[in-house]
C-alpha cells in the first residue's frame, strides 16, 4: 500500500496546486471582464460624445461661413459709401471750388484738416506733427510713431 498511499499524497498536491492556480486564473478572467465592460462603457460615451462635438463642429463651421460671408458683405458695402462719399466730394469741389475753403480745406488738397481733431485729443491740443518727439502725421505725408 506505500506506493498507492505516495502517489495519493503527490496526486493531491498536485490537485492543490492545480485548484490554486484555476482560482488565480478564474479571479483574472473576472478582473479582465469587469475592466472590459468599463471599457464599453466608456467607449459608448466617448461615441455620444463624439457625435456631440460633430454636432457642435457643424453648427460652428456654418456660424463662421455666415459671418465671413457677412463681414465680406459688410466691407463691399463699406467700400461703396466710401468711394460714393469721394465721388460727392469730388463733385461738390467741382461745382463751388470755395467750399474747400469755407470747409477748412486749402485750395486743390486732398487732406481735410478736420482730421487732426482726432489727433488734437490725444496729442494735448497739438497736431503729432507739432509735438517735439513725434515724427510727421501719415495724413500729412509722414511717418507717425
């Protein structure tokens, strides 16, 4: 009976060591699983969120294109008045060449000293062309800091 009773002794051992090891890789699998449904989880709402930010990326995209469209509408429009304002301009100093002067404008300039009372303010009731540090007006053909 010794050699039935030892090979009964390492044959449990064995089943020992074999039970330990399914319940290490039984605890595994669980962990795995339950890491996996996280995942799905989370991945449905990576997806519903993606859809969103598309959502959101399309309304954006055309929000941009309406306002290029009208800031590009807004300068074409700026444009005409403004050359519409010199073409009167224009034809006011052909028609009475004196409003020029009574307006403040020299004879046949094309610069509108009114203008410098935009500067006056900043400048503490000197044109920057008069003050000693600055360099000449653009208005006036110069360079301004």
């Amino acid at each position: 009976m010794g050699l039935f009773s030892g090979r009964a002794s390492m044959l449990e051992v064995q089943n020992r060591a074999l039970i330990k090891t399914a319940q290490e890789r039984a605890q595994r699998i669980s962990n795995l699983e339950r890491e996996l449904q996280q995942a799905g989880r989370e991945v449905e709402r990576l997806k519903v969120e993606a859809e969103r930010l598309k959502v959101e990326r399309e309304f954006y995209h055309k929000r941009v294109l309406a306002l290029e469209q009208d800031n590009h509408e807004l300068t074409e429009a700026a444009t005409k008045c403004s050359l519409w304002g010199q073409k009167l301009e224009r034809e006011l100093a052909k028609i009475d060449p004196m409003v020029r002067l009574r307006d403040g404008w020299e004879r046949g300039a094309t610069h509108n000293p009114r203008h410098h009372a935009v500067h006056q303010g900043a400048t503490y009731g000197r044109h920057p062309a008069q003050t000693q540090d600055s360099r000449r007006c653009s208005c006036l053909g110069g360079l301004r800091k």
